[in-house]
C-alpha cells in the first residue's frame, strides 16, 4: 500500500459504503417504479419490455411537457403516432 494515512482509506472505505447503498436504493426504487406499482407509472413495464409504446395518460402523468407538445400527434392514437401510414 502506499504511504497514506489511515484516515484516508477509511474515509475511502465508507464513500465507498454509503455510495453503495445508495445505488441500491436508487435500484430499487427504480425497479418499483417500473414494476408499474405506482398509479402514475402503470403501463412502463411494457414500454421496457413490450412494444415500446407508453399510454397517453400515463405520458401525460410522467411528461406533461412533452405531452403537451406533440399533442396533434397523439389525438386519436392511445399508443402515439404511427410507425407508417397505410397506403
């Protein structure tokens, strides 16, 4: 080891402990959050894993701005814009 003082590994070792277990906690209530759990966040787990589409009500909850803006191009579609237009 190099010629430090002790108090810098343990200042070193508990950065390290409390950086940890905040990462599990931000993993965790990540992971809550997408499970849908929540009211606001339901239908996020199909947007991961489905087709990568988020229901308008749940965009409007999470990203109102957003929302907002391209408004013209949700109406009538509850899944947003289509991918192609029908010939």
């Amino acid at each position: 080891l190099p010629a430090t003082p002790q108090w810098v590994f343990l200042i070193a070792i508990r950065i390290h402990i409390y950086g940890a277990w905040i990462a599990i906690i931000a993993l965790c209530l990540h992971a809550f959050a997408g499970l849908g759990v929540l009211h606001t966040h339901c239908g996020l787990l199909g947007a991961m894993f489905g087709d990568g589409t988020v229901p308008v009500r749940t965009a409007r909850t999470l990203w109102p701005g957003w929302t907002q803006k391209n408004l013209h191009d949700l109406k009538g579609n509850p899944h947003g814009p289509p991918s192609h237009t029908p010939s």
